[in-house]
C-alpha cells in the first residue's frame, strides 16, 4: 500500500497493524468534490447536526493530495470521468472510494449514453451507499462500514483469525502454491511457501 | 489578551454542559417520518400466502428498471398466492432503485410496500440484489409457509382482498371448470362468467 510494503513480511503484524490502521479509520479525509444533489446530502453529513469530526472526517480537503477519501457524490458524465480518475490518481496511497447514491453506484435511472454506469468503471470502489440521495444516517451507515473495513485492513495478506484457507483465497485472490510452483518453471525465483509470489499488498 | 482567551475558553467550557445538538446516529438513531421510502417488502396474507400475484406492474411502473418478476402459474397442489400467479422470481436492485414509491402505486394487491430501514451498505455489487429471502415479510403466527394445497386454502375460507375480488380466489378459471367444487368463493355463480373471469381485485 504504502511504506508498509517495504518492510519484510512476518515484522509488524499485530499490535502497530492496528495502530496504522485505527490511526487511518479515525482521520480519513474526504476530497471536497461533489457531481451533483447527492453533495447536498454529503455537506449536510459534515455540517452541525450530523457533525461527521465526530468520526476525525470534517476536514474536507480542497486538495486530492491531501485527502483518503473520495466520495463521489452524484452522478459522474462521461464528460466528467476522466476528471474524477484524475483526481483519484492524485491522492495519494492508502486512498478509499466511496460512490455514494445510486447514480455513482450503478447509473441509478440514468440508464443513458450520458452517464457512467457506476463509477467503480473508473475506480476502484470500497464501498456503496444507495439511496436517491441516501440520507446522512445513510451515508454515515457506510462510512462507519468503511471505518470497519479499513480497521480489518492487513499489512500483509494472511489468513484472518477463524477464516478458512477457502475464504482466503477467495477474499484475496491468492491462487496458492500451484501458481508458484508455475512461476518456478517459467524461471522466476524459487519461492519457499508460494507467498512471494503475490504482491506484498494489493491495491 | 488574557480577557480574551478567558472568554473564548470559558463559552467552550459552559458548552460542555449544554445539551449536545447533534444527532448522536450510530448509538442513537434518529427516528424516520412514518411514511418514510425504505427498503421494500413483499407482504403476506394473515395465512401465510403471498399478496404477490406476479403481474409485474411495479417492474412496469419503475423509472430506473430496478424490478425484475418473473411469475408463474399456481396449481392445485402448489399455492404460493390466492391468485392465479404468484411472482416466482422477485428481484429488487437496490442500486438501482430510487425509492419514488412508484411501485407501490402501482401494486393492485398491495403486496409490496416500504418499510422504515435505510441500513443498505455493501461494499459489492452482488449483495444489492435483493430477492424473495430477503424482501418477503416474516410468515404470521403460526402460519405454515408456501406452497399450500388449495384444499387447506379453502378449508380456511378466508375472503382473500377483503372480499372485493368478484372471482374467486382460490383457482384459476381452467382449474375450476376442472373442479368444480373446489372453489367455494363468495360468488360461486360468477365464477365462470366470462366477463367477469378477468375483473382486476379493487383492493
């Protein structure tokens, strides 16, 4: 993701895994960026009554470069997709997506030539948030489910506590041994557990 | 200077002791308008069968093509609906929805209606695709579940859409010019009018 993947791997797991990662759940930033009626709704979730620096998110920054989290809030024109890719590719890693209403989910009822069927054609999306607009409770709802994904967050990719080997590679992708013993015969360098042979940490 | 900070402190100490304003969400829900559009559910009638007749009007009425029925012919042995078809498949994309409420009008047997819970957060597509396990309301008291023969429907004798529908409830026309007896309506001599075979229930 970021430093992290550089330091070797069986190093840092629990206790400073955590740190990181209650440290990023409790200071995620969103972008200031709204498309359309759905902004109302997310300036509504920062402001007094709903207060979102409860959860250390009320700074929206005017910068992507400074910012984690990217609500894209409303729906997205092809006219506008390339700038909503620009912006992600500017913030800097570890960065978050959420498309929140139904237009920024999936096109909502704007099935037409004019929007983006979902913005997770542009971005990778961690979380949805449907509604026309959702309501702050709502948006709160994924934000909080976010908090909770970027807490269960690993530095490295292992085997939750209580996941079964099957779950695992379904969650992460990971294709097993079999896949480095492939890797082996094609020349790459031997790895000892098939482990290396993935990415440190996928984003 | 010190004046000044003594008051700017002071007014953010006696707030400490106000009310908080803000609506405290995860612990403490805000309660919704009673007539607020949440999430969808399908009813049951007090016996346990489905309102739902599968005529896909709601798919009809639906702006953003979020409804998809599939309906299927009750018979004699397997009654999911007291009309003649019950929706077999019921699928509601709620990343599509827009929660107008269209579908509720458009729904003659008020099988579908909205509840009050807006908790819909996902971080995938798939799990937005609600069907019949999720949408259906819980079966009554003691209610066995669908499918049910028609002779315990009409055992039970209950006046299916408060008794408005002039045909009978408990078989379709083929069925009961099969068996006659079997049905045991409230108008039994209008049954097998023609003309009245196809008269919509006004409930």
């Amino acid at each position: 993701m970021g430093l992290e993947s550089r330091l070797p791997s069986g190093l840092l797991l629990t206790s400073v895994e955590k740190f990181v990662n209650w440290s990023r759940a409790g200071s995620t930033w969103p972008v200031t960026f709204g498309l359309a009626c759905c902004a109302i709704e997310m300036m509504t979730t920062g402001a007094a009554n709903h207060d979102l620096a409860r959860f250390g998110m009320e700074v929206f920054r005017g910068s992507p470069r400074q910012s984690d989290l990217m609500i894209v809030a409303g729906r997205v024109s092809q006219k506008m997709a390339p700038v909503v890719r620009n912006l992600y590719d500017q913030m800097a890693d570890p960065k978050w997506v959420i498309a929140m209403g139904v237009c920024a989910s999936s096109g909502g009822m704007f099935n037409n030539y004019a929007i983006v069927q979902g913005v997770d054609h542009l971005v990778p999306v961690d979380m949805y948030v449907p509604g026309c607009p959702p309501r702050p409770e709502m948006l709160m709802d994924g934000i909080l489910a976010l908090h909770d994904k970027i807490k269960q967050e690993q530095l490295v990719e292992r085997p939750r506590k209580g996941e079964s080997m099957e779950d695992f590679r379904r969650r992460t992708g990971w294709a097993g041994p079999e896949v480095a013993e492939v890797a082996a015969e094609r020349g790459a360098a031997p790895v000892p557990d098939g482990r290396s042979a993935l990415p440190m940490a996928r984003r | 200077m010190f004046n000044a900070l003594r008051k700017g402190f002071g007014l953010t100490f006696k707030t400490m002791f106000r009310p908080a304003v803000t609506y405290e969400y995860p612990e403490k829900a805000k309660p919704v308008a009673p007539r607020y559009h949440g999430r969808h559910v399908l009813n049951r009638h007090e016996d346990g069968l489905e309102k739902c007749v599968g005529c896909e009007l709601c798919a009809w009425a639906c702006p953003a093509d979020a409804i998809y029925v599939e309906g299927s012919d009750n018979t004699p042995e397997e009654r999911f609906s007291p009309g003649e078809r019950y929706g077999k498949i019921y699928q509601i994309n709620y990343l599509r929805c827009i929660f107008c409420g269209l579908c509720i009008e458009a729904c003659p047997t008020r099988a579908l209606t909205m509840s009050n819970d807006y908790h819909l957060t996902f971080d995938n597509r798939q799990d937005y695709i609600y069907e019949k396990d999720r949408l259906l309301a819980p079966l009554p008291e003691g209610a066995k579940p669908p499918p049910h023969t028609d002779a315990e429907v009409a055992a039970r004798g209950i006046a299916y859409y408060e008794g408005k529908s002039s045909q009978t409830p408990l078989a379709s026309r083929s069925d009961a010019l099969d068996h006659g007896d079997v049905s045991t309506g409230s108008h039994p001599d209008e049954t097998h009018d023609p003309a009245l075979a196809g008269t919509e229930p006004k409930g």
